[in-house]
C-alpha cells in the first residue's frame, strides 16, 4: 500500500501533534509485536514522512518506549512500553463486549470468555458464567486478570489465525515452553491447527490443551487488521462435538465482529484529530 501526497519536509509541530503522532506510531508497534517494523512500512501505516517517523523513534527510544534491532532494519516495542502494555486494563474493549457477552449467555446459556492479547501474552479481561453446575464448577480456567504466554489455547488459535505468520513463529519460539509442555503438541502440529482457524474463522478445541474442557473461539479484529482479542465459549468437551461448534460459530463470530466494530468507534472517538495526509 501506498499513500501519495504526505509531507516531503518536517513542518513544526505542536506538542500536541507530537504526542499524538507519537501515539500512532506505538499503535503500529503493538499491533504488529513481537515482529516489529521497519522504517518505510512503519512511516507508511502512520502516514508521516520517514523524517517525521525517523524523528519520534529516535525519541521514543531515549526514554524506552521503542527499541531498535541491532541489524537496524527493524523497530519494536521496547520493554517500558510492554510493560505498560501489560499492566494496563483494557478499559474499551471490556466496554465494548459487555452486552455481547452478554447476549452469549442468553442464546447459549454458556460460559464466555474474552482474552485480550497483550503482545505475546494473553489477559483474561472478561468472563461471563453460564448456566449449570459443570460451568460453574469450572470457572477457574477463566479467572478474570489471569495472564499466561499465548500458545495452548483456543483464544490463542483464534488470535494467531488473524496475525502474519512470521509474527506467530516469533511469538511461539517465544512461548516455547507453553506450546510443548502445557499444550504437549509440536510446531507444526499447533501450526496447522491456526491454519484450520484461518480457513473456518474460529478455532475449535476439545480437550486439546486442557482435559475435559472444549472451546470455541473467535477473533475480534479491527478493520485495519489488528486482533485485539478472542472471544471464547467453554463447554465440556464431549458436548462441543464439530456439529455444536458448526452451529454455535455463527453467532460467535458475529458477537467477536460486533465488539471490534464497537471498539473500533471508541477508539476513533478518541483517536488523534490530525494524521498527516495520505
């Protein structure tokens, strides 16, 4: 992608204007972590010049917001940024599913769970109980504010089907330890389960990663592309046969898209008012 008329010369800039210009480009990072971004693909989801783009970087590392490779091909998050990341609530997005958890409930009378991704982990940020006993009896694989590295999971699946494969394989190597012990499958194997994800538009699990338990899962993507979450149903995992998760996935993935339209408007009701032309 392109973008044709943009600044060919460092205009001044109000603070404001830096700081919103700073704050696109720390969105960019996030959505594209932990693979990071080069310079001229970076400037160009940002729609600022290489020089205004080179500039903020070069700021955003001296404080450590934003680290650079060794190769210098590449930018990332730096480890104050991640932090931040993954302390902070993530306010919108807990807004935006509330009623359409809730309405999951309702069709379903099923427990869902919405995993927001925090770089390469995954934050438990919601959870609505179902109906019955075995919901109940099993609500601690959904504690609300539980991290844990993103690999053996549905919600994982669901996340990783939504992102570049390059960034999954940097994620995984990551989280080695999280896809090989917790989640006893290989690379390859949990590999092709994503692909199936991307083919199907959700991903289903039973008793893949954790014994008893079956999941549904969708993602809840923006419109550019960035996947802020999964979005979960639990079952026991002989009731979540195929032909139940055949069923149950439309009205899923609705209720995943309806988030991310939702957060999406919160989020450009409070986005930057300028962005440099395209």
């Amino acid at each position: 992608m392109t973008f044709q008329g943009m600044e060919g010369h460092d205009a001044p800039q109000s603070g404001t204007q830096g700081l919103d210009r700073a704050m696109t480009i720390l969105g960019e990072l996030a959505a594209q972590s932990p693979l990071g971004m080069r310079l001229v693909d970076l400037s160009r989801a940002a729609r600022l010049t290489r020089p205004t783009t080179h500039r903020i970087l070069q700021s955003l590392r001296r404080v450590g917001l934003v680290v650079q490779e060794s190769s210098g091909r590449r930018y990332k998050l730096g480890s104050l940024a991640l932090a931040m990341e993954s302390a902070a609530p993530p306010r919108l997005l807990i807004e935006a599913a509330r009623a359409p958890m809730l309405e999951i409930r309702e069709e379903t009378g099923r427990m869902s769970l919405l995993t927001s991704r925090q770089g390469r982990f995954g934050l438990v940020a919601a959870c609505v109980p179902g109906d019955g006993a075995w919901i109940n009896a099993n609500r601690s694989v959904a504690k609300v504010g539980y991290v844990s590295l993103l690999g053996a999971s549905a919600a994982s699946l669901a996340i990783f089907s939504r992102l570049h494969d390059a960034q999954v394989e940097e994620i995984l190597f990551a989280n080695e330890w999280n896809v090989l012990v917790r989640g006893g499958l290989t690379f390859e194997a949990l590999m092709s389960k994503v692909a199936q994800a991307r083919a199907r538009g959700y991903a289903h699990t039973r008793g893949d990663f954790i014994e008893g338990i079956g999941a549904l899962s969708a993602p809840v993507h923006a419109r550019g592309g960035h996947c802020y979450a999964g979005l979960t149903l639990l079952a026991p995992a002989a009731e979540m046969t195929p032909e139940l998760a055949e069923r149950l996935a439309p009205r899923l993935i609705a209720r995943a898209r309806a988030i991310a339209e939702d957060l999406d408007d919160r989020r450009a009701a409070g986005a930057p008012a300028h962005r440099e032309a395209p």
